[in-house]
C-alpha cells in the first residue's frame, strides 16, 4: 500500500491535465460560469471531443473502445475532470446499457449498438420505474408480449431521465405474467422514435424538465433488440444497479463542490467579515470535508477490491448512501452560504438589465440546486433501501 | 398562567381557515402567482374589509380588534398551512409592529388604511454585506433641509412590486455596523428616485432589488429618533421572527400531515409504505419536530414584549429551533414521498421550498445560535 503516485502516473497526470486545458470548450465554461442549464448540445460538445481522443469510456474493456487504464489512472481522470469542472458524460449511455451489451450482448448488438454510444450519436434512458414501481422494481407490469419476430410492448413508464433527447431507452418489461416476480421480466432496447412511444414532461422543484412519462402503446420492437434471455432481464438489471452505484459516491465532484463554496464564503460578507471568517461556517465545511475523506478512502478500498477481483458487492451500497448525503449537504451549505441571494428565482425572468443585476452568479442557482439535489438519495435505489441491502446482503439480518 | 385561547382568538382563526379552504387551493395559489401580478389583490381586499383579519392586531381606537402578537401568530401559522403569499408579515407585522411602537400622527393616519387593506408595506432592511447584521448598512439618509435624501441599495425585498410604501432601514450617521446612527423611515414606494428591479421568489413571492437615487424624502417620514432606530428595528424584526417561526407551524404541520396521509396510501412490496418502521419512526420523529416549534413559538410569542435582553433570548431560541425543524420537516417529506415529491405538481414541494426559505428568513439557525450565547452564555 502506498499513497503517492508514481512518476509514471504523474506523468499520466500532466498530460490529461493539459488536454483538459486545452480542449475543454470555451463556450461551455462560461455558460457553467454563469449558472446557466446546459442544453443537450452543450453536454455533447465535450462528450464528441472526448470520444475523438479515445477517451470516453475509461472503464469498458479496451477491445469495446476502453482506455485500458489502471484504476489509479481512471481515479486520477476523474480528479482532472472534477478539479477542472467539467461537465460529466450522459450515464445512461456509457455507464449503464453500453456494459450490459457488452456483458450480455450478441456480437451483432455488440456491433450495432456499441458505437454510437461511444460517439454520442444516440442518447440513452432508462426505462425501469414505473408509477406502481419504484423501490418495489420487480413488480413492474409494462408487458411486452411476442407476435412473430416482434414483441408488442404495452405499459407506462415514469421518472424516465432526459427521454426528451434520447434516441434509445433500455426498458425492463414483463414477458412471463405467470413467473415469480423477478422471473418474468425482460431486456429491451426500444427506438424512441418507434410508433406508441410518447414522452411527456414532468417538471421537478427548481423549474428544470429533467424527468419524463413514458407511455408505450402497442410498441413493435424486434425480438433481436432484446438483450440476453426472455425472462432473464433481472439479471441484467441487478448487474447495471451494481454499475450505477458505483459512479453515484461522485467524490471528485463533490470535491469540487466544496472549493466551489469555501470560494463562496471568501466572497459572502457576513457583516464586516467574510462568511469564511464565521466559527460555524467553518465547521460545516470541514465536516464535510473530513465526511468527503472518508467517503473517498471508502471508495479507494473499494476499488482496490475490484481491482483484485471482486466485483462491485453490496457494499456499493455504502458509497451510494453516504456519496449522496453529502452531495446534498454541499448543496444545502452553498444555500445558506448565499444568504438572501437564495430567494430570487431566476427562471421566473429573462436576461434582464446588467445595470441591476440580481446578486452574485454562484447565487443564482443556490436554491434549485438545492431542491434539486434531494433526487440523490431517491433515484438509484433510495437510500432506505440501500441501508436495507446493506442489513441484508453486509450484516445478515 | 394561562395556555388556551380566547373565544375571538379562536374565532379568528376558524374564520381565517374557512376563508382560506375557500380561496387558497393549490391551484387556485398556482394561478395567482403565475398571473401578470404575481398575487390575486381580491385576497387581500377580502381579509381586510370582509373578514377584518387585518385589523386583528391593532387597538380599538385604530379601528382594530384590539389584539396583538398572538393574533399575528395565529393569523401567521392558518396563512402558513396554505403556503399564502400575502404580505400579512411585512404590512402588518413589521410595518404595523413599527407605527404601534412609535404611535402619534403616522400610526393615526396609516394603521386605518393598513386595517382596510388599502395598504402594503414592504421591509427593505437587507444589503448585500450585511447578511442578517440589521445594523450593517450603507444605505444613507442625508439630512437635506426639513427631509432627508435617501441612497442605496437594498436586497431581496419581499412583496415590494406590491407596496404602497417601504419600511426602509438607513444611515443617518455612523458607520458600519455601529448602533448609533441607524434610522427607520416609512416613505411612499413611488417616490421619484426609486428604481426597482422586481422578479419571483422560489418560494412563489415577488420581490424586488431596489436603488435609491437620491431620493427626497421627507422629515416625517422617520419613525423613532433620528440615529436612534435600531432597538426598534430590533424590536419588530423579532416580532416579525416570531411571525415567521408560527407560519412554519403551518407550514410543517402541512408538511408532516401530508407525507403520513401518503405514507398510508402509497404501496410497495405489497404494502402501504407507512407500515415500514423506518419511516415511521421518521414520521414520529417529524411530528415532535412540528410540536416542538408550536412550543418554542408559543413561548417566544408571550415573551415579545420583554425588556430587550429577555426578549431577544427567547426570539433566537424559538428562531434557532424552529429553522433546524423547518429543514428536518422539509427534506424528510420529500424523502418519504419518493420521486413524486420532487415534481411541481404535487403541493409538498412547494411547502417545503417555503420551509426551506423560512430556515433563513431574519437569520439561520447559526445565527441565532450566536445570539442565544452571546445573550445567555456569559464567560
Ligand atoms: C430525479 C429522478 C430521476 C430518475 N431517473 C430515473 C430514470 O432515468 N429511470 C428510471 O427508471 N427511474 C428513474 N428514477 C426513479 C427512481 O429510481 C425512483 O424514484 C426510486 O426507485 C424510488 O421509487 P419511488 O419514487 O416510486 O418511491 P417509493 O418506492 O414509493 O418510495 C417512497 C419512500 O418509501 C421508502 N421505502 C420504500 N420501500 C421501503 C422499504 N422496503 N423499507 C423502507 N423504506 C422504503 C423509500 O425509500 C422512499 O423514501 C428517477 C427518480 C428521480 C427522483
Ligand atoms: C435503569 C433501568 C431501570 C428499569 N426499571 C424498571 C422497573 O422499575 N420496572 C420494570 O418492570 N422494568 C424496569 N426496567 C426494564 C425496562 O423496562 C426494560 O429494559 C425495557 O422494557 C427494555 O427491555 P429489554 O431491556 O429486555 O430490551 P429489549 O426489549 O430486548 O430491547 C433491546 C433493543 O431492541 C429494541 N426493540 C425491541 N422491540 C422493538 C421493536 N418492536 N421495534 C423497534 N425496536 C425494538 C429496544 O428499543 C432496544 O433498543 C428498567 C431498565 C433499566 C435499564
């Protein structure tokens, strides 16, 4: 064990370090700058540069477009990344469906389906909750039932994420009615743009249009875009959560998150100081900051199991609880660090005059942000349910 | 000692209740801030010349019904469980609690309009430095013949794009955050020189960035001494504090009320979820949370009109609670309600954006604290 880097690795450092400075789009940085939502294109730009430099897909196996790198080198990428405050790449795509067709695929969906991912010519969705299940996934009831070459999918999905822009969804639906719960469902790639597929807005606390219905009506999807065996779709889904709860601890972000409000509260004025000079102030930012530390060497240790061979467990489960607490306590810190400048609601007007602006940028979406942020400990499994994996599957209880 | 409430109290606030079952739905709050305005003028109209509710803390000889801080809070919490955008706080809590406390000519001629609601009073106090300082202000006053000439900027003004006058907090003298030279002027909203920036709250308000340019104003607007204003400041921002810990009594209530009627309902794994003891206990948990701050504020109420050093004691430590309560109450309903309480279409969302607004609102729970120690904990 040992904690510095070697001088291959810095090295490794210096040079994403420099590609990131060189090739990060301008506009981009200043449309972060000024707290503004990032459009679809905005996510693209970075991602298609990426992409170009072989880049996007770190942690797939080299012969699917991965980099090869060590877990120490994908550690320090996602530091770089942070520390230079990119934006991060679609999950969907990269983190989820594209390793369940790389794990479970045929070679032709391999082929077919790989490759736009990485180039970020489709955009994906998730299409698993549904209103009657959320926590309870397996009782999902979409049904999908065979005619020919096709199956004829029928059911309403809900909470599906960015399904307003994306080209593809992985949906699980019910394929046995009969079979036990988990026995009964499927794995199915479905065209967005196929006949019966309609996309309707929901609109969540701060304003933003992240999250969609799904409704599916008499879908025709071709039998040959099912992944893996009819009726074996949970064991596809169990292997993607696994995948998705890694990702969610997001310690180089929330790294970032915190310099981001340390630079707040070197600004905010708390009457004659600055707010950083306040007792309280500090010792909310370094709890968090020793929480944050924990949480990293929690996730280290982690991957160095991986690394030796034992896949992401239940123990997942911890990075996800305690990745998205504090997620959410960056956001509710950089709330309070705002002060009044927390009230204005800036997506209730447009630009405005620039003689009066509405107090600083870095408050101007302090408080969606905020309301936002409480998704994180929902979605992905919700915490509760994570502690209960964690009782059942870590403790035996 | 005595704990219950009057039969006008308590007629007070079924009357208020029923009025606003009637006009305050969810929808019906929807529109109102989506329209041109941002509020529904009927409303205000209605509390005060059909319902008298906004003479409910004001004398007799005023035209009142001879109430005081309990009524505020009774009013505050019932405007609380509908999540109202009425600015009850700001015109009759900080504008009426200042011309009570200053009495003659002006609270003669204002608090009558205010009881027939033909007036709204906004509280431009905050600056951008100044955080919850009241007395950290650059906004200056400039003695000019008989009136004064007002410069300055003040921040985040709640119900301003509504207000026929300001209840403005400025420098006569003095620097900094010193006490000395603080003054308190309730002046006209249209005056020449004022120009405001107006936008909504998160929390569904209106409010405004205003600048004073030089701005005459004139000598009888000050209330209180010249330089001498900020015990009186200190006086009705506690007031209004207390105002705000009995709005978030409805507030959580609502909120806790909600997430147990949802918890009942909502099945998973072949079970309504309440059954759970996780959220159970999580519910118990909110539900202490919500009578404890009825508490605190019951306390601070009857504790208003304490010497200054008791009174501000009592203010932080109902404040200080109540804002850690308004935050646990808030993050658990939404965490209990799954993905549907982070939709606009459900009406928790919405409680707890003005929970979350009402954590911060006359100071965080920090600061509080700080004032609780700097009062109590002497070394
Ligand atoms: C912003 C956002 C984005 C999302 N994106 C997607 C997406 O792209 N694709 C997709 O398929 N889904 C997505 N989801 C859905 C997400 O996975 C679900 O919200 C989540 O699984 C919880 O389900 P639910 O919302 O129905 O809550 P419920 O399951 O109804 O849970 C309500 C409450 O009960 C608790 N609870 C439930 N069961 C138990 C138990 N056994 N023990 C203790 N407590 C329990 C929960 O923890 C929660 O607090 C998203 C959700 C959000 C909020
Ligand atoms: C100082 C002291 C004085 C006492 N005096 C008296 C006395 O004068 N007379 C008398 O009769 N008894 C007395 N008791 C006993 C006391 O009432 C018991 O200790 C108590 O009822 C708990 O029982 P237990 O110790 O067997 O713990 P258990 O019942 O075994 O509980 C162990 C743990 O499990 C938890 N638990 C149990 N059931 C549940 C559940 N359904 N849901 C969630 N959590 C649960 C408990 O909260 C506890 O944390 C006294 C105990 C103490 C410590």
């Amino acid at each position: 064990m040992q904690l510095e880097f070697s001088p291959e690795e810095i090295a490794f450092q210096q040079e994403v370090r420099s590609f990131i400075a060189e090739n990060y789009p301008e506009n981009l940085r200043s449309v972060q700058d000024e707290g503004h939502d990032l459009s679809k294109e905005d996510f693209l730009s970075w991602h298609r540069i990426l992409a170009k430099k072989g880049w996007i897909a770190p942690a797939w196996p080299v012969e699917y477009g991965g980099t090869g790198w060590t877990a120490t080198q994908r550690f320090i990428w996602s530091e770089e990344l942070a520390a230079a405050d990119c934006v991060g790449t679609m999950p969907f795509g990269l983190s989820m469906v594209g390793p369940v067709i790389y794990t479970f695929g045929t070679p032709e969906q391999k082929a077919r389906f790989l490759p736009g991912i990485l180039s970020g010519d489709d955009w994906w969705c998730q299409g698993y909750s549904e209103p009657g299940s959320g926590s309870d996934l397996a009782s999902l009831r979409t049904k999908a039932v065979r005619d020919g070459d096709d199956y004829i999918v029928n059911g309403q999905k809900t909470w599906t994420t960015m399904a307003q822009h994306a080209d593809w969804g992985f949906f699980l639906v019910r394929t046995d009615p009969d079979a036990k719960q988990q026995e009964g469902i499927s794995f199915l790639l479905i065209d967005m743009k196929s006949p019966g597929v309609t996309v309707r807005p929901i609109i969540t606390l701060g304003g933003e249009h992240e999250v969609n219905e799904v409704w599916l009506e008499e879908v025709r999807v071709p039998v040959d875009q099912r992944i893996y065996e009819e009726n074996k779709g949970w064991t596809c889904a169990k292997f993607l959560l696994a995948h998705e709860r890694t990702g969610i601890a997001a310690v180089a972000r929330s790294k970032r998150g915190v310099e981001k409000i340390k630079q707040i509260a070197r600004t905010e004025m708390d009457g004659d100081k600055p707010l950083l000079a306040n007792a309280f102030f500090k010792r909310k930012i370094s709890e968090l900051e020793i929480d944050l530390t924990a949480l990293e060497f929690t996730e280290l240790r982690s991957l160095a199991g991986e690394a030796a061979g034992k896949g992401p467990g239940p123990e997942s489960s911890l990075l996800k609880i305690k990745g998205s607490e504090i997620q959410q306590r960056i956001t509710e810190l950089a709330l309070e660090a705002v002060g009044h400048y927390g009230a204005p609601y800036f997506r209730g007007f447009g630009e405005g005059d620039n003689e009066h602006p509405i107090g600083p940028d870095y408050a101007h979406r302090a408080a969606p942000t905020y309301f936002n942020t409480r998704k994180t400990t929902i979605y992905g499994g919700s915490n509760e349910i994570q502690r209960n994996i964690i009782a059942k599957m870590v403790l035996g209880i | 000692m005595d704990f219950s409430y009057t039969e006008t109290q308590d007629m007070i606030r079924e009357t208020l209740s029923r009025f606003l079952a009637d006009t305050y739905d969810f929808d019906s709050r929807g529109k109102m801030i989506a329209s041109a305005t941002g509020r529904d003028a009927g409303i205000w109209k209605a509390l005060a010349q059909d319902l008298g509710m906004l003479g409910a803390s004001f004398s007799e000889e005023h035209g009142g019904l001879g109430g005081g801080h309990l009524e505020n809070a009774l009013i505050m919490e019932e405007l609380g469980k509908v999540i109202a955008i009425e600015p009850y706080l700001q015109t009759v809590v900080l504008g009426g609690g200042a011309l009570k406390a200053v009495g003659g000519a002006i609270a003669d001629a204002v608090i009558p309009e205010i009881i027939g609601g033909n007036v709204v009073i906004a509280f431009a106090y905050a600056e951008p430095q100044g955080r919850y300082n009241l007395a950290n202000l650059r906004t200056t006053a400039k003695k000019d013949g008989a009136g004064y000439v007002l410069n300055g900027h003040k921040g985040v003004v709640y119900a301003a794009p509504w207000a026929s006058h300001l209840l403005v907090t400025a420098r006569t003298g003095g620097s900094g955050s010193e006490a000395a030279g603080v003054s308190l002027f309730l002046i006209d909203a249209n005056l020449p020189g004022i120009v405001r920036r107006d936008y909504p709250t998160v929390d569904g308000f209106q409010a405004s960035e205003i600048y004073f340019e030089n701005v005459a104003i004139p000598g009888d607007a000050l209330l209180g001494g010249e330089g001498a204003g900020l015990p009186l400041i200190e006086q009705i921002v506690d007031e209004a504090t207390v105002a705000v810990c009995a709005e978030a009594c409805g507030v959580t209530f609502k909120l806790h009320q909600g997430t147990l009627e949802y918890a009942r309902q909502r099945n998973q794994f072949g079970q309504p979820i309440s059954r759970f003891q996780v959220l159970q206990h999580r519910m118990v948990d909110m539900f202490m949370e919500v009578e404890q701050s009825k508490s605190m504020t019951t306390m601070a109420t009857l504790k208003l009109d304490l010497p200054a050093a008791e009174r501000m004691a009592a203010v932080s430590a109902c404040k200080a609670k109540v804002s850690r309560a308004a935050k646990f109450v808030g993050q658990n309903a939404i965490q209990t309600h799954g993905g549907i309480g982070i939709t606009q279409e459900l009406a928790i969302g919405h409680y707890f954006k003005r929970a979350t607004m009402i954590e911060g609102q006359f100071g965080s729970a920090d600061h509080h604290f700080d004032r609780f120690e700097k009062l109590t904990l002497a070394e």
